[in-house]
C-alpha cells in the first residue's frame, strides 16, 4: 500500500463529512485512511463509524482522549502504507490530487512537501481564503518534473541552510507526507501534550536527521482556520509550559549535534525563536533573568532581538 492517511479526530461534527469526502471522492488510488477518535463528545464518532462501514480501506480507532500527538502516534503505529499522511480532520483534499499516485515516481525519498491554501468559513459557511503556505524562492537546481508536476530535491541540512537564511520557516505537518519506514527507524514521534508548537519540535528532529525531501509547487490541501479549534483556545500556562519543553529539546539537539557548525548555527537560532516565544508568555524579570542565565550557559549567542524580547517586555509587563 502506497499511503496511510492518518485522520486524529476530536469534536469536528460540523466538518467532518467535507473532510472525508474529500479524501474518499478524490479518486485516490492504493490508500487507507486511518481515523482515531481521541474522545470526542459530539457526534464524530457517528459520522467516522458511518463512514467506515461505507469504504472498506478506512480503519477506525476509538479511544480516551490523549491529545493530537499520542493520536497522531497511535495512527502511525496502526498504518500500513509506504508513506504516511497526517491530516487534519476539518482540512480539504484538493480535487484531483492523486497523492498515492505521485508516490510510485519519487524514488528514495523520507518526505514529500507541498503548499496549502489557508481559509476561514464565514457566517454563511462560504469558504474564504486569507493566506497560503508556499515555499519561497529555493536557490537550488535539482528540479525535475513528476507526472508533469515541477518538483524540487533537497536534504534536510540543505533545507535547514535555507531557513536559516530566510530567517522563518513553516513546520506544519499537513504540508508534509512522510515516509513510514524513516520514522520510525529514527523514533520520530510526537512528543506528547505539547500545545501549541507540537509540529515545530517535529519538523527540526526530522530536519536534523537529513532526509531526502522533494517538494512540488502545487496546492494540495486547504487548511481551516475556526475560532473553536485547540489553536484558537490556548491556556497561557499550558503554553509555556510547552515552549519550555521544546526549549529543552532543543538544547539536547544542539548538543547533540555539536560536530556540525551549521546545526549549531541553526540550533541557536531556532533556540532564540523559542526564548523570545516563551518569555511572550511569562514576561516577568526572574523569567529574562533564567532564560538568559541558560543561553549564557549554553554559550547560545543571543540576538539582539532576544535580548529587547526578554527584558523590554519586563518594562511594559
């Protein structure tokens, strides 16, 4: 089997029906759909269970609720396509994108990228878009042509060069399709209860391993942004205290990598990101005072912009 589309699904009534038939109508050949129903206590798993009994390669889990990352693991676990798709389920399959297809001609490749249109509902539920994920200008010349689809070839460090240099990056899963064997061969999971960011930690523990990626310039899939979604209502604390665990993280990643200039480079940036990202949430003078006193211990050279971030933002709290 060519791709495992694994489907976490928690009180999405309103949007689920779209979300799958736009997977299932799409003309997709040699899939499953993997869907998880992480507790929810609307009528999802109604709607999953009718659907299940309708295709036969659609395999439904039911469980307690334990988050997206746990569910995200618990569907690449029960998978059994070459790649592995995690979709989210108030998301659109473009029509006409035989992902599963394009598949058979990519060779030995760990993760497929492609770009994504952003939108919204409005009151009268008329879809409105309000931005895209597309990669901007890559200064690389492996361009090849798949099914006659334009599509660029890099490894991860060089992508990680890339970012670097573009000074912002977009860590989303859904822009991502990623081979099943290079996970978990590498123990690439989620890292459990992070909110938000859980995809950020992914995306560089998967950049730093230096897969071969090729990305197509095409729009696959429309991403939905709702004001009831787990984004739109974060708990400040719960934030925090996910971004002090990435930071975490990633400092075991720099150290990890202290054989690679580049890595650390690109550790120390990313790190700087997250400092300035966690002190947004506590800005308070012993709050600058720790976070700084672990880059200096880290010999983490500390951006200018950091430093205003950690002790500016003291002044004005």
């Amino acid at each position: 089997m060519n791709l495992s589309i694994v489907l976490p699904v928690y009180n999405v009534e309103p949007y689920l029906r779209e979300c799958l038939d736009s997977i299932f109508k799409n003309n997709l050949s040699n899939f499953e759909v993997i869907a998880i129903n992480d507790g929810s206590t609307d009528n999802s798993l109604e709607i999953l269970e009718e659907y299940s009994g309708k295709y036969k390669n659609m395999k439904l889990i039911n469980q307690q609720n334990m988050g997206l990352s746990v569910t995200r693991n618990v569907g690449l676990e029960n998978s059994s396509g070459k790649y592995v798709y995690f979709f989210d389920s108030d998301d659109i399959l473009v029509d006409g994108m035989d992902l599963s297809s394009f598949i058979d001609d990519v060779g030995n490749i760990d993760i497929i990228t492609f770009d994504a249109d952003v939108f919204k509902d409005d009151i009268s539920n008329h879809l409105q878009k309000v931005s895209n994920y597309k990669e901007l200008y890559i200064d690389n010349t492996n361009t090849i042509f798949i099914k006659g689809i334009k599509t660029i070839k890099y490894s991860g460090i060089e992508y990680l060069n890339i970012i670097k240099t573009r000074n912002s990056y977009s860590p989303v899963v859904w822009r991502r399709i990623y081979k099943k064997e290079f996970l978990l061969e590498n123990n690439a999971l989620f890292y459990p209860g992070l909110i938000p960011a859980e995809d950020d930690l992914h995306f560089f523990q998967t950049l730093f391993l230096n897969p071969q990626i090729i990305h197509f310039r095409e729009v696959v899939v429309l991403h939905r942004i709702r004001d009831t979604s787990i984004m739109s209502n974060l708990n400040r604390n719960k934030s925090y205290e996910s971004f002090n665990i990435i930071f975490r993280e990633l400092l075991n990643m720099r150290a990890l990598y202290s054989d690679s200039l580049l890595k650390q480079e690109v550790t120390s940036w990313i790190i700087n990101v997250f400092v300035r990202r966690i002190h947004s949430q506590q800005p308070t003078l012993k709050e600058a005072i720790r976070l700084w006193g672990i880059l200096k211990e880290n010999n983490i050279r500390i951006e200018l912009k950091t430093f205003i971030k950690l002790f500016i933002n003291v002044v004005r709290g």
